[in-house]
C-alpha cells in the first residue's frame, strides 16, 4: 500500500470539498459575501435565499459534485493498485468524510463553510446511488410537507443508516456503511443545532422554495 499517494488523495479530497462554491460564486458575481448575508451559511439553502434560485441551483450542484468526486478518488486508486477491490467503501467513506470537513472548514474561504448536505449526498451518491434517491425523496416530502429545509435534511440523514438497517433493497449492506449512516446522521445534527432550536421554538426559517413561487404568484 504506497500510503503516500493515499495521504495525497486525502490532501485533495479535503482541497476539494474546501471549495467555497458558494462564497465565490456570490463574489464573483454579486460582489456579495454569501456569509454576511440572510443566515450566515455559506451553503444553497443561504444562495437561494439571498442570490436567487438559479445561482443557488449552480451552488448545490457544485457542492453535491465535490462529495461525489471526492468518494470516486478511491476507485482512481483501485485502478492504480494502489488499494485493493474491498478496500473500495473504506475509501469512498473516508475521502467523502474528508471532502465534508473541507466544506464545513475550507482552507480557502478561513475556514467558515457550510452545513456540508450537499456535499454528503454527493458521497452517498457516489456509495450507494439507490439509497441517496430514496433519501432525496424522503428529504422532498417533508419540505413541501413542512416547508423547512433543515428538517428535511435531518429526517432524511436519519433516513439513511435505518433504510440500510430494514435491507430495503433485499441484500444484507455493509456493516461499516451503516455504522458510518449514524455517523453522518450525527455529523448533520451537529451542524444543525441552531436550526433545531429554532425549530423547537417554532421560529426556523420556511423553505425558500415556498417563498420564490410566492414572487412568482401576483396573487
């Protein structure tokens, strides 16, 4: 196992995620500091709230590509024999966890960043395709049900380690992918716990999805 070529690809997966899509997507083109502006996050769900849906719509985009990217570098080391077939999740879960701290702390943007959501489905998008559509899902019904994207975000984290655990695709998952489910779960909370205050107190923000079609309505 040639360990520094993996302690390289970690080094890019981190590079990556610490892209700050949305803080220079909004300075380059709205001379504006996505963090300064409606929550502070520089995350989509801030984009859409402050810049608009089409620039938000760039945003997580980009930040479900970083995640993904970063999980796909374990299968460019496979090739290069540098790790083994079964060493593959390992990998995608460790370089797609590296790419979610670069976005949660992007070297590039002083390590202020996002909620990493995105850029967490990009990795599952990348592990495991059929659960990450179920979550998006799941994640779609409670905002139009509730109309508040961090619930969604949380139920539909949550949605995934105990989908895994009910085998609702028939086959037995990997133990450490589930194990890894709750992790991510938690990792979602944790960076949501302002949210769940406001939440609880009845004064979280409603979903910028309701609040666009609303312009578009004259009535």
């Amino acid at each position: 196992m040639n360990v520094f070529l993996i302690c390289l690809t970690v080094l890019l997966a981190y590079l990556l995620g610490s892209i700050p899509t949305a803080v220079w997507y909004g300075q380059g083109f709205f001379g504006i500091d996505i963090r300064t502006k409606g929550s502070g996050n520089a995350g989509a769900t801030n984009t859409f709230r402050v810049l608009g849906k089409r620039a938000g719509t760039i945003v997580m985009l980009v930040d479900v590509l970083k995640g993904y990217t970063a999980a796909m570098l374990s299968m460019l080391l496979w090739y290069l024999d540098v790790i083994t077939f079964r060493e593959i999740l390992t990998f995608e879960l460790v370089f797609g966890l590296v790419a979610v701290i670069g976005h949660l702390y992007p070297v590039f943007a002083g390590f202020k960043g996002g909620k990493g959501v995105a850029t967490l489905l990009g990795m599952i998008l990348a592990i495991h395709p059929e659960m990450a559509a179920v979550c998006i899902g799941i994640f779609l019904l409670v905002v139009i049900a509730s109309q508040y994207v961090s619930l969604g975000s949380i139920l539909a984290a949550l949605a995934f380690p105990v989908l895994l655990l009910l085998r609702i695709f028939g086959q037995k998952e990997s133990p450490l992918l589930i194990v890894f489910g709750f992790v991510i779960f938690l990792m979602v909370v944790l960076t949501h716990q302002k949210n769940i205050a406001r939440l609880l107190r009845g004064q979280e923000n409603r979903t910028v999805l309701i609040r666009l079609r609303k312009k578009r309505d004259p009535q």
